[in-house]
C-alpha cells in the first residue's frame, strides 16, 4: 500500500511554497522526477557518456546496451517487441512523426482522418496540416450527449485513419481502445492514439488495446523532460518511412541519395537523447518497483475524494463524466464567478499547485461555452491531505474573491 512516505523519494517536496508545504496537483502537465532517476542520469553522464552504435571503445559499447537495455524496458512497459519502440522527444513528436511519414505514404487525397473534439492540441494540428499538405478531409469522432465516443454512428463513417486519445487531459474521460481498434480495424483504418495523460494512470497494455500507434512523454511519467516513446504496430513500421534523415539511419549513401535502415532504428537519425531514454526506462522501473497495481489503486481513491469535494460545492463546476470511475488522474472544474487564473494565483498563495487556463484544449473549451478552467490533477504521491489543503486555498480564495 503507498503511503505518505513516498514523498521522501522526490526532493520537491522537501521545498516550501510561499511558507507552506508544497501540494503538487499538476501532474497532467508535468510530473514530479524522483532522484534515483536523476542520479541515474548523472551516473550515465559522469561515467559512461559516449555516442551510441558509432564507436568500437569501451564507453560506446556500454552507452549503446545501456541505450538499447532503454528501449527494452519501455517495450516491456507497454507489453510490446523491442523492434516496435522509437525514441521521441514527447507524444507530440510521436503524433507529428506518423501524420508527416507514415500519412503521406500510406494515405491518398480524399481519404478522411477522424479526430475527436477532446483533444490536446497536439492531436489534432499534426493531423490538420498533413492533411492539407496530402489532400485529405478532417472530420470529427462522434460522442453522445456525454463524453463517450456514439460507436453506432462511428462505425457507419467512413474513414482510413483515427486519432484519438486514452484519457482526455482536460476531462479525464477514459476512451475504451480496445473497441475503438475493433471498429477501426473492420473498415481497415488505422488507430493512433495519444497516450500521454493514459500512461501514468493506466495499465497501457498496448498489444491489449489493439491500436496501431501509441505514443507518450516521459515526463508525465516522472521522467525527465524531452524523452517519451511510440510504438509502431510490427506490420507497420517497414510501411513508415524516415521522418528525419542523417547519421545513424542509413545502409549507404551517395551525394544522390541514401538507402536506410528498415527497422525501427531508422527513427533515430542524428546522436539521439540517450541519456533522457536511459532516464525514460529508470523512471518506469521505479513505477513498476512501486507497483502498477498500488499506484492505481490509490490514485482511485485519491482521486474519488477530489471529485466528491469539488461536486459537493454549489458554487462548484466539475467539467467532464460524472461517474469518477469513468476518469482517471484529473477534474477541471471553475469557481462561479471567479476566473481559473485568479482562483490558481490564490491557491499558489497557500503552496497548491494546480494549471489554469485552456489546457491546449481550445476546442473543447469553447465547445462548452468555456473561456477558461482550474485542473486539479494527481500523481503518485497525492494523498487525502492534497486535497484537503486544495479545498481549503478555495475556501481563503472564495473570502478573497468574492
Ligand atoms: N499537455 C500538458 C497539459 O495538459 C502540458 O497540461
């Protein structure tokens, strides 16, 4: 079972925020790195920093199975082969690489890309400009009055290509992607999604959910920034091409042109982050060492308390599914009457950090009338005590404000 005692593996917490304790809630953006990862890191550059798959001494051969031994237990994570894992430097890097490779090549104009309304930004510009490069038509993923996809009406559209994401970082509704791929796979379309706000709170079996791509950033999950992952279905990656081109990528080249590796090292052109993927994989194992299964449990409960506070309030709006075991890892909500930047100036006041604002979600927002939200989102070491130190900044901000 976690405990409180978590918080000693993340220096942060040590720290005190306008004289209070630091209560960190805003995880759906960036997550808390623990030191056994950065000392890692700074094991990795002090002692065994050198180029990967270029050198025959000592420290490129260590740095290379330290770099490979990466991507080995990234593949374990998802539950996927080695051979389908390219380093990226965030989800929105996975999204850019397939909608400008593997779209170009394997779309033709005329082809229609759904997407859904609740998307990060990053789910959605990657597709929209490809598609005005390639010809394509964009049209929207449907949903019921609430927040779930409508299947019946999805699965009479016709479609070559879907993105979508595990968990919306606005609402924290949950899309079910098992039975999105099966309907995508019945008409032969492909399924990207964006598992960034998915990873650090749910199992992300990826050979379970059965889509084609998915992609995430390290740093949701407690890695540092500028790492993350995409998978690329087995069948698929000799079907996507280069996204970019120079050394470690090729088999030969001419001052014509350039014959490349087929497998998935093709996606590492130029000296990669090697340091941030040895991070990438530290950071899981410590996830996996805590426990998947007590991580989840407790974020449940966590989060259960956080959207039972919010919804209780009158002057309180929860944006999103109403049944907390339709969401994970995050409520937006707003305070009547009160802007989402004024309400997060106070609560940072009292050492509660939250995100305020659009979320790069601007679409969704306006969609429900909205100009602006607070999100509250947890991580690992959120406990009760976060949450009440949250209701209690937005008590001192309702005496403040209003
Ligand atoms: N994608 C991050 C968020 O939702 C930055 O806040």
């Amino acid at each position: 079972m976690l405990t409180e005692k978590i918080r000693t593996d993340f220096p942060v917490f040590t720290r005190k925020i306008n004289g209070n304790r630091l209560v960190y809630l805003d995880n759906s953006a960036t997550s808390q790195c623990p030191k056994k990862v950065i000392d890692e890191l700074s094991d990795y550059y002090l002692y065994h920093r050198a180029n990967v798959h270029r050198g025959v001494h000592t420290l490129s051969e260590e740095s290379t199975d330290m770099y490979e031994a990466a991507r080995k237990v990234t593949a374990r994570f998802l539950n996927v082969k080695n051979t389908e894992v390219a380093f990226v430097k965030n989800a929105t890097e996975g999204a850019n690489l397939i909608a400008f490779s593997f779209l170009p090549a394997n779309l033709k104009k005329g082809d229609t890309i759904l997407v859904s309304k609740y998307e990060h930004h990053s789910n959605i510009l990657p597709w929209v400009e490809s598609a005005k490069l390639l010809g394509l038509n964009v049209k929207q993923i449907p949903f019921t009055k609430g927040y779930a996809i409508d299947y019946e009406r999805l699965s009479k559209m016709d479609f070559t290509f879907l993105a979508v994401n595990q968990v919306s970082n606005f609402l924290g509704s949950v899309n079910d992607i098992s039975k999105i791929a099966d309907v995508c796979h019945k008409k032969g379309a492909y399924l990207f999604v964006d598992g960034a706000q998915g990873i650090p709170h749910l199992p992300s079996n990826v050979t379970n959910l059965g889509c084609d791509f998915y992609t995430f950033s390290g740093h949701k999950i407690y890695a540092p920034f500028g790492t993350g992952a995409l998978y690329i279905k087995d069948s698929l990656v000799s079907k996507t091409p280069p996204f970019m081109f120079g050394g470690g990528m090729i088999k030969s080249v001419t001052l014509e042109s350039g014959d490349y590796l087929n497998e998935i090292e093709k996606f590492d052109a130029g000296t990669p982050n090697i340091g941030g993927a040895i991070a990438l994989a530290s950071a899981l194992k410590y996830f996996e060492s805590i426990g998947k299964k007590a991580i989840f449990s407790n974020e449940e409960k966590v989060l259960h308390y956080l959207y039972s506070q919010l919804s209780s309030q009158k002057d309180i709006q929860v944006y999103g599914p109403t049944k907390a075991e339709k969401r994970v890892g995050l409520v937006s909500f707003n305070l009547k009457g009160v802007h989402s930047h004024d309400l997060a100036s106070i609560l940072d006041s009292e050492g509660v950090a939250v995100r305020s604002g659009q979320h790069c979600t601007m679409p969704a927002h306006k969609g429900l009338g909205l100009v602006a939200s607070v999100r509250a989102s947890i991580g690992l070491y959120n406990f009760q005590d976060d949450i009440d130190a949250l209701m209690e900044g937005i008590n001192i901000a309702r005496k403040v404000l209003k």
